[in-house]
C-alpha cells in the first residue's frame, strides 16, 4: 500500500443512502489477497442508467459490453472487479464479460443487458471470472443501502484512499440525492470519459435526459482533468436513476425543474474528478489551470491540457519553482491560436507577465511563497478571443516513477 | 554540469573541414562563467541557405528573424547564443535581435539578412546582446576551420556531451562533406524542426533545393524524435552549402547527381537527432519504435509517438519492465485506427502478443534480458493497412525530475 497522498482529503464523506440502490464490497482473490476487490451494486426494478466510456482504440471488453447494454437504458446490477482489466484479453475475455453478467443476472434476478461491468488493473492478462461468480451470490445476500465505503475501498487498484461525494437537489419542491464514488490515480487522461465513477441517484429520469446531463456534466469534471495524459482501456463512468423519489415527472433534459439536480450532479462528479486528482501517482500538489482569451471555449480546453500535460511544467511545480517560460512554451506548442504579444500570465493570483514580457518590476518573493503551497492556480490569458476553460492536474515527482517503473514486480 | 548520459557517444567524432566553412565558440558571460555559451560560424561569400523551425506559437525573436532571413537564401554568417532564449521578451528581444545581425554584419562584412541568429536557454529573461556584440569581432578574429567541437560545445545549454556527425557524398564524381553539430536535451518534441542543429557542406546547391531536402530529411530524423513531447519556442535547424566543390552543376533538389548527398544528408541529421535522444534529459536507454500495419505513415507516426511520449511506457522501460500492456494503452489513445484483436507486439525482435492476445506459452525471460540493456526496441503491427514509420525516443527517470525540478536554481 503506497503512502495516502498528501492531497487526500481528511476522511470518506458520509453518503446518505440513495433509495433503491444497495452495494457491497469484497475480496474474491483476483490479485490481492486481503484488498476488496470486486464490487457489486444491485438497483431496483425500473432504474434507468446513462454512460460515457474511453475512447481508446483498444478498449477493454466490458467497455464493449456497457456500449451495448446501454441502448437498452435499464439497469439491475453493476458488477467491477480490479486487480485485472480484462483489457486485451481477445476472445476469452469477451466470453469471461458473458460469464459474468450471465451469473449476476441469474444472482439479482434480471435480464443480462440490465447488468453493467467494469473491471480495472493490468491490462493482457486473462481475467479468472470464476472468482468473480462464485463470490457474486455472497456478496450479494451481504448488499446494504450504507456500504459507500467498502464499494469505494473496492474499485481501488494504485489509489490511496477511497473516493466518495454527495449532494442532494430539489425536483419539483422534492429532494434527491446525489452519491458517486470513483476510482483512478494513473493512466488519466483528458478528453473521455476518465477513469472508473459510478453516480447514483433516487430521481426518476428517463435514460436519454440521463445521458445529456451526464455528457455535459463528464465534460466539466472528469473529461477536464488529467494525471499523466495517458489515456486508459477501460474508462467508465455510469449514472443510474433508481426512480425512487416521489417527484413530478421531469419531462427530459431541458426540463426547468432539473436545473438544480444538473448542478448537483455536475458538483458530485466535479468532486469525484479532483479527488482522482488529488490522488494522482506521485502528486505533491493540485494544479488549476484557468485559461481566458483564447479564440474558443475548446482551444481554452487544448491549452490548458497542453499546460496541465507538459513535463516541463509538472517538473517545476514540484520543484517549487515558478517557471512561467515553460508556461509559455506549453502555450505555443498546443497549436491554438495565441498572441504572444499579449499574452498574460498569473501564478497564486499574481501577475507574472503581461503584454508579452515579464512585468516591470517584478517581485518572485510572494509567488514563490504561493509554489510551497499544495494548492497552485495558474491564469492564462492568451489575448484573441472570448473562450475559456478551467482544466486540474497534479505535479510530476520522484513518486510518479515509483509507481510506475516497477508497478508488475 | 550533470554527469555524462551513460548513452552518449565514446567520443566526439574526427569533423574535417567543410572548404568555405569557418567556426569558433567562445564564453562571453551570458549566464554561466566558463562553459563556452558564444557560437559564430562564417560561410564563404556565395553561401546559399535552408532552415526549418519550431512551429510554436510563441516562436522567440530569432526564430522570427531567420524565417524573414531565409527569403534570401543566402548566408554569410550564424551567431548562437546559450544560456538565454531570448523567448518572450517582446520589442525589447527584437531590437536585441537586430543589434546582434547588424553587429555580425558590420564584422564579417555582408548584409544583415545574410546573418543568422539562435538563441537557447531560459525563456522570458532579458538577453545581455551587449556580451554578445562586444564579443564577436574578437571570436572572428579566432575563427579556423577545425573547431567543430568548440562549436559544438558553445550551443549546449543541459547536453551532457557535445553533438557533431559528419558524412561525404559524391555529386556527379566530386567528393562533397557534410558536417552537422546539433544541441538539445529536454524541451524535445516531434513535428517540427526540433533543438538546433546546423548542417554545413561545400557542395553547391541552391537555396530552393537545399530547402526542400532539408525538409524531407528532417521529417525522417529531427522529426522523428521525443524526449518529453515538450516543443521548445527556439527550434531551428539550418543547413548552409558554401558551394566550394568543384562538382557538375546541379539542376534542383529532383536532380538524380543529388540521390548520394541525401542519403549522406539524412545520415548526418539522423545520427544527431539520435545523438539529441541519447542525451535526453535523464535518459537511461534508447528507444526505437517501429510501427507496421497502420492505415498511413502518418498514422504509424502518430501511434508510434503516442508510445513514445506516454509517461506509462516510459516509466515501465525506466523499471525494465517489459509491460506491453501499456504499449496496447498507448496505441488505444493515439486515436488512430488500429484492430485491437490483429495487434501484434515484439520487444527486443521477441513476439509478446498476436492477433489481440498474449502469445500462448509466452516466455518473459528473453524479454526481460532485453530490458536490461541499453537499447530497447519495440515492433507495433496494428493491423489495418501498409503505413510504417520509425520513432526513437528515451525513458522516463527519476534524473529527469532532478534536472528539471530545479533547473533555475
């Protein structure tokens, strides 16, 4: 078990518990021997689910699996296992996804297509599913409303701590909850679905409003952070919709009663994405990125990746130093539109460089006070436009390449 | 100064003379007090030009000048500077510019736009020009045909050894040399004119031919290389032909006496490129990835730099560990099409995975043998068409941090 990241937050938030929903969490000797390592979420009859998934070239089967299931819009179980990714597994892993789902199906009682997975780890190597299905009936009978934590605790593979976050919003004078839990510390990166999250809710909302308010939501949390740059096989984030709550019926996405559910959703899942973040491999520090003047909202979005991704940058915030010439090097390189003569760069809140050049007389000592921070906010005005975009990364340390130089041994 | 790359060179190799060619490098207290931080060559009156530059949009001051420069494709003199970009200084950096070139000018006695000009080290800080100018009359003065070395050494800023290659070509029967001393350790990124380089040989060649062999060169060598996919604001590569060889006309870059003097041209970019690699910033190995199979040769090169430029793959090379599931994650997120179940995957010329799956009886001993060394190579078929493309890059370790956490103090 690698050291909590400093960045952790103090403890697991109490999640209420949303109705219609039970989880639970086990060890089914995957890969670890004591660590949790399967998950299972069982939702009542007529829960609706929405999904975003990576968009790898290589995703794993279950990835393929969820894409199919989802036409149907219906959800009874979600079944993750880490320790294995059942990634590049060929066609014995598109039948051990079959033997799963079928089992689980068989365990809570529903069609195969209402069953979802998910699974997390080394990517090539066969997954053993035959510890998977035979602890789905145990750990099933063992479910309850209040087990956050322990479905939290396993999903996890590199993080180090368990990442849960809640909220509630009113429907039309109703209260809703809002309970997500996530996974991920390496191989994230931008511009997908990122990672594993699973968000539920006791709103009754019809699969297609799902699917709008979660791809809109995706994009300002997890598809606006980044670890390492490096995309994964086998990202997933699914929202499911027990249907519990005693609400007026929502009529679809656009609905004015759901404006505040959307900000909900959009706070718990913003929550979920920095504390994937915050739990970067190696991460010392939480960067945020916001970038103004750009030519559009979307070449906001690519500088600021370009910043958030750049070794050079990564390297100086851990170190402390308030290199802004690397910050303007990662703004020229991302290709987008941008005045160098105009640029203006802030770091902790203080103007570094303006119009172009370093500002007359400028002072390090209180921006240097603000890089010994765990929190860094760098502002980026590239003098074009109107686009902006806030992205959040983490620093690059010695202990990025701990993990990862020899994570299989 | 860092301790040498255990990658570099035994020695710095024997560079003749290149007849029309003459160099010198000299400190003149720019930033450091004894390493040689001063570059001039002068070319023989007649001295026609090429270049390729950084595609930044946040190009520095000398970048700008040599591409106005090149519209003249003549060339007399080039002044490099270490230790100062002279990136994102504004009108201050320009008017610095144009003191250096008239002041070459007015020493070597030609035109200020046959006076080219690179600038390499820190971004965003002021460039003393009054070291550079006060220096120059007095470094041509010293200027002989045999300083490749000094050169060589005067352009590094973080190279842990200095960068020269040399070839001969026949051109229609006459003998011709072509001598390149490059610089660049970190900041290294393909898809464009990466560090800088400068190329020099006696053939006679003109401006427009010249341009355009230097643009296919460069794409199958400078181009071609990643240290840390960070493109620097100062990239340039030129290459001067001071027309000395007494060889039969040449009509344009088609011209078939040329075919020897590209070959001889690509070998000369190429060893400096990987020389470039092998001095990437904490580098422990070489990497070499051969990309077969991809629907076009930009797609392989797109797959193959994702591969190079994942921290994933380079962190596990870093630990010696064959983990060629990252290489399928890296494939994944290049975005281009590749058949995950005709993947096929060899490190070190040992098959790891075909047809989308770990090969059956897979032996890791061979491999791991392979990871061990100095030199890696990894063979990618993606399976869907004929592209192939070759891309070298170096791992990721914990020395890059060290160099680059602390680079300005």
């Amino acid at each position: 078990m690698p050291k909590l990241s400093p960045l952790a937050p103090t403890e697991f938030p109490a999640l209420p518990p949303v109705p219609g929903t039970v989880l639970g969490g086990d060890n089914c000797g995957i890969r670890y021997k004591h660590k949790k390592d399967l998950f299972l979420a069982e939702l009542a009859p007529g829960s609706t689910i929405a999904g975003v998934f990576t968009r790898s070239k290589t995703a794993s089967a279950p990835v393929e699996w969820c894409r199919k299931a989802l036409r149907g819009g219906k959800v009874r179980a979600i079944v993750v296992n880490s320790g294995n990714s059942n990634a590049f597994t060929g066609s014995g892993g598109v039948a051990s996804v079959k033997r799963t789902v079928d089992k689980a199906a068989a365990v809570v009682g529903c069609k195969p297509r209402e069953v979802f997975i998910a699974s997390t780890g080394v990517i090539g190597e066969p997954l053993p599913d035959e510890k998977v299905t035979a602890a789905l009936a145990g750990l099933r009978a063992r479910l309850d409303a209040d087990a956050w934590r322990a479905g939290a605790e396993a999903i996890m593979t590199t993080d180090t701590f368990a990442k849960g976050a809640t909220a509630t919003a009113r429907i039309g004078g109703t209260t809703v909850t809002i309970n997500g839990i996530a996974k991920g510390s390496g191989m994230i990166a931008p511009d997908m679905a990122t990672m594993l999250a699973f968000v539920f809710t006791d709103a009754k909302i019809p699969a297609a409003a799902l699917q709008t308010m979660l791809v809109k939501a995706n994009d300002r949390s997890f598809n606006a952070v980044t670890v390492d740059g490096d995309t994964s096989t086998s990202d997933t984030v699914l929202l499911c919709a027990t249907g519990q709550a005693k609400h007026p019926k929502v009529s679809g996405a656009g609905d004015a009663k759901l404006r505040g559910f959307k900000t909900a959703l959009e706070a718990v899942m913003r929550d979920l994405a920095l504390q994937v973040v915050r739990d970067g491999e190696g991460a010392e520090k939480l960067i945020t990125i916001t970038v103004t003047g750009a030519a559009s909202a979307k070449a906001a979005r690519r500088i600021g990746f370009s910043i958030a991704n750049s070794p050079l940058v990564k390297t100086a915030i851990a170190g402390e130093d308030a290199n802004w010439g690397r910050i303007v090097m990662a703004v020229g390189k991302a290709g987008e539109k941008a005045d160098r003569d105009k640029l203006a760069i802030a770091i902790g809140g203080v103007r570094v460089a303006a119009k172009g050049v370093r500002v007359p007389g400028y002072d390090e000592a209180p921006v240097a006070a603000h890089m010994k921070g765990r929190e860094i906010a760098i502002d980026v005005d590239v003098g074009v436009g109107r686009g902006q975009a806030t992205v959040w990364t983490c620093d690059l340390t010695h202990g990025y390449i701990d993990i990862n130089a020899d994570y299989r041994t």
